[in-house]
C-alpha cells in the first residue's frame, strides 16, 4: 500500500515520519458488533421500522379499537332505542334498513328522517328537566404515604 499524504505523521521533534496507517484502527462495538458499521443503510431500515411500530400502537391501533367498539354499538341498535347522533340530535328508531335508520326526532312525533347508521353517535336518551344529573363521587385516592 502507498503512504498517502494525510497518513504521515509528524512527530513532536520536527522529524516528519513517513508511517502510515496500518491495520489496528479500532471499530466501535456496538450493540451488534461491526455489523452496523459494515451495514449503515440497515441502521436506517430498523429505525424506521422501529419508528413505524411506535407510531402503529400509538395512534392507529387506539383508533381501531375505538372504532371496533362504536361499529358493535351501531349495530346493536334496534327499533325503538333512543338515540343520540354526531350532530347532538335526539330521536327514536323507528324503523331500519340495511345502512340506514328511520329516525323520529322532537316533539312532534310525525316527522320521520333517514339516518345513516355511521352518523349514530350511540344509545342516549334526553335529558328533559332542568336538574342536573347525580354524579357518584369516586373514592378519594390517598397519597403515596395514605395521606390526604
């Protein structure tokens, strides 16, 4: 191998030495040895992958659970339930078809609207009185300590 220029090395007594590099360079050890130096391009697709997984049960897997138990809500719903929808109204079932539900909404018990079946919020009846509704009080945590 040829010495090259940035391989020489001075020494601190003026003399400019001709040694060159030779083979004991020290290589980190990793978690995976000198594999990820060999293979840096790898270290990008675990991070990604790892960045993905993080991401997946995070956010998209609450979201489908979520979705999962107001999907089995919806479709629990039968004639004659009470029912809240996404934009606050109260109605009644009054009858139901394959996507969609009849619904009869306020006082006046003549109007029937169709409802698709993803615009059900779920199963509420109105709140008519102008009390507010009994709250349970959970049982007050203690402390770390069983203080306060």
């Amino acid at each position: 191998m040829v010495p090259f220029l940035l391989d020489t090395v001075i020494t601190p007594g003026g003399e400019a030495a001709a040694e060159t590099a030779t083979t004991t360079t020290t290589q980190s050890t990793g978690l995976f040895g000198t594999w990820m130096a060999d293979h840096p391009v790898m270290l990008i697709v675990i991070y990604c992958v790892v960045l993905l997984a993080i991401m997946y049960f995070l956010s998209i897997r609450p979201t489908q659970k979520k979705e999962k138990q107001l999907a089995e809500l919806r479709n629990a719903i039968e004639i004659g339930d009470s029912i809240v929808t996404n934009s606050g109204f109260y109605g009644k079932v009054v009858d139901m078809t394959y996507d969609c539900l009849i619904v009869e909404f306020g006082l006046n018990r003549g109007v029937r609207i169709p409802v698709a079946k993803t615009e059900v919020f779920g199963k509420a009846e109105p709140n008519m009185s102008n009390e507010a509704p009994v709250v349970e009080e959970a049982p007050k945590k203690k402390g770390l300590f069983k203080r306060g």
